[in-house]
C-alpha cells in the first residue's frame, strides 16, 4: 500500500475508535508497518477524533522520527517492538477503553461470554511487570513478549494493545475487545458466567472471523463516523 494511503488508513483508524469509546484526552496511538519497516503513527498532542492523515509520522524502529511535522508518542515503544517480534504485524493500536481498562484492573480474565471473545480463542495475553507507562526499549520487549502470537493484551491498569494483519484488522479487534469486556460486565450483574465452551469456540472462529467480513465492517464504520459527522478535515472519500 502506498503512503499517503496508510496515513489516511491510520487517521480513519483513529477517528473510528474514537467513535467507539477509545478516546482518553490526547492519549492513544495507531500505526501501521510500511515498506522497508517504517512506521507510520498518530502524532502526539491529539485525540483520536482529531486526527488527520497529515498529523501521521513516519518513525523507523529505532523511535527516529523520518518525517511528519510534531512529536512521537511517548509510548510508541509498544509499536516498535511488537514489530520487531512479529513479523507478521502490520497494524498496532494502544489505547485505555473503559471496560477494558477495568478488565485489567482486575483478577478476571476474558471469558468467552459472546461471540466476540472468540475471536481472542487463544486468550489474552497480560502485562502486569508495572502499571506505569511504557518508555523504553526493555519494557517495550517485556509487553511484546507477553503479546506473543496473540491478537491484544492487557496492560495491568493501563489499556489495551492490539496487533494484526491490518489497519482494518487491529481496529475491529480493539473494538471487539472493549466490546467482549463489556458484555462480560454485564453478565456478571445477573450472576455466574456461563462461557461458551472451548470446542463451541473453535468451531466458531473459522466461520466468523474471515477477511472479506472485516473489509465489509471497514466500510461500514467509515459510513458510520461520516454520518455522525465526525469526519471533519478528513478526505471525503477512503
């Protein structure tokens, strides 16, 4: 994919969660692996809901910033290093959604309550080597580490960090996990869970979670954040 298209993509991503709840301040970071392992990431200084393919940075895996006008993100170690790891990765998303963020706050792990866990079938990895935030190379390796080949972790009384194929991919699976932690909220408040069972699930996870689904719900959201008007500054067509 060309440049100037994953910035847009990143931007879209972030306009996209912040319509889904994930916004906290100017806190909060999208990216997107390009050619030759740049990286390509929502400056400091602005909310999600604020973002716009020119406040996109191109950093190298090093955290240099290469191009783009503003700061790195303090904690776009996350990013790196997951890269690093994971090969595999082309997208990475940290932010603190409420339920979430509870979730990891707490001596709970997901269940699989509904359908939207099973797309976290292998579990949900947890960081729980400090609640403080995340700035160096060492701590960054410690997170990735505990991501290992799933798609999200908890950061102990932190938020989420979320990896994927794709821009389109990481965003549906931070909003399916904050929606995945909310229901289970939910659920608890009539009584004792009642998980899906684990081969339920993997019989599950092929037919729900294909590629062609994902693009279809990418284009749905970008309808939905244009007709709640909260695609200002952004371009008028994907």
């Amino acid at each position: 994919m060309q440049e100037r298209a994953l910035q847009t993509q990143v931007a879209w991503a972030c306009r996209i969660l912040a319509m889904g709840g994930h916004s906290d301040l100017t806190l909060g970071h999208i990216s997107a692996r390009g050619p030759d392992d740049w990286v390509y990431i929502k400056r400091k200084g602005l909310g999600l809901n604020e973002v716009t393919p020119d406040d996109i940075l191109t950093i190298d895996l090093d955290r240099n910033k290469l191009a783009g006008t503003g700061m790195v993100h303090l904690e776009a170690v996350l990013h790196t290093e997951v890269y690093r790891l994971r090969p595999d990765v082309k997208a990475v998303a940290h932010t603190h959604p409420p339920y979430a963020t509870a979730l990891s706050a707490s001596s709970t792990e997901l269940k699989f309550v509904n359908h939207d866990a099973v797309l976290f079938r292998d579990g949900v990895g947890i960081f729980d080597g400090t609640a403080d935030l995340i700035l160096d190379t060492e701590k960054g390796q410690a997170v990735a580490s505990v991501l290992g080949q799933r798609r999200a972790a908890l950061l102990s009384n932190h938020g989420i960090l979320a990896a994927d194929s794709s821009v389109p991919w990481v965003v549906y699976t931070a909003l399916t996990l904050e929606r995945a932690a909310r229901i289970q909220s939910i659920a608890t408040t009539f009584g004792a869970l009642q998980p899906i069972p684990q081969e339920t699930v993997d019989h599950m996870f092929a037919k729900k979670y294909r590629d062609e689904f994902i693009e279809e719900y990418w284009q749905y959201l970008l309808r939905e954040v244009r007709r709640q008007g909260l695609a200002v500054g952004m371009p008028a067509a994907d």
